[in-house]
C-alpha cells in the first residue's frame, strides 16, 4: 500500500511492517498506540522504526492513518478532561457553601 508520511511516500505491507518491528522493544505507551503482534507500541515509535525518519518530521495521525488502512488496531490515548466550568456556580454559591450555610437558591 502506498501512503505519505511526512510528505515523503513509502510503499508499506502488513507482512513488512512486522517484519520491521519484530525484536523491537516498546517503549511505555502514553498516548496513542498501535497494537502489532502481541505487542502495544507508541505510534510515533512505529513511525520512525518504519519510515527512518526522526520523530519531528511526522505525526502521529500520519502513521495511524497509514496502520488503519493496513490492518492494525489502533488505540487512542488518553484525552486531556476540560477543567470544570467555572461559570457554573455564583459567588453567592460558592460563599454560601464555604460558610457552610444552606443554599440561598433553596431557600
């Protein structure tokens, strides 16, 4: 299969790519992943193993994209949560609650 990794093409196969990453040890997932094998490895581990380019040079979404149409399972790291709104509550609200006093609103 032929697809574009950091503007550069390279013609990949199933077969190639696990051949490419058999004895590479994976280094600890801590964003998306791509499982090969038995084996969970960083997406940007995988790319620069397959393609031999540096990290820097490509994404992450590339070398997904490129596994997907492959036949990998990709996995997805985990997303940043949103910081709670602090629009939520008023001031009288959130005074009353550190006086320990019952809500005005319920009142």
């Amino acid at each position: 299969m032929r697809c574009v990794i950091a503007r550069y093409p390279f013609e990949l196969t199933k077969d190639g790519v696990l051949a490419t990453m058999a004895g590479v040890k994976p280094e600890p997932v801590t964003g998306d992943s791509v499982a090969i094998g038995r084996r969970r490895y960083p997406v940007m581990q995988v790319g620069e193993v397959i393609t031999r380019q540096d990290r820097r040079d490509f994404n992450g979404g590339e070398v997904t994209r490129a596994m997907v149409r492959l036949g990998f399972t990709c996995h997805a790291g985990p997303r940043a949560t949103p910081p709670p709104s602090a629009v939520s509550r008023s001031p009288l609200q959130v005074a009353s609650d550190l006086l320990g006093s019952p809500d005005p609103q319920n009142a």
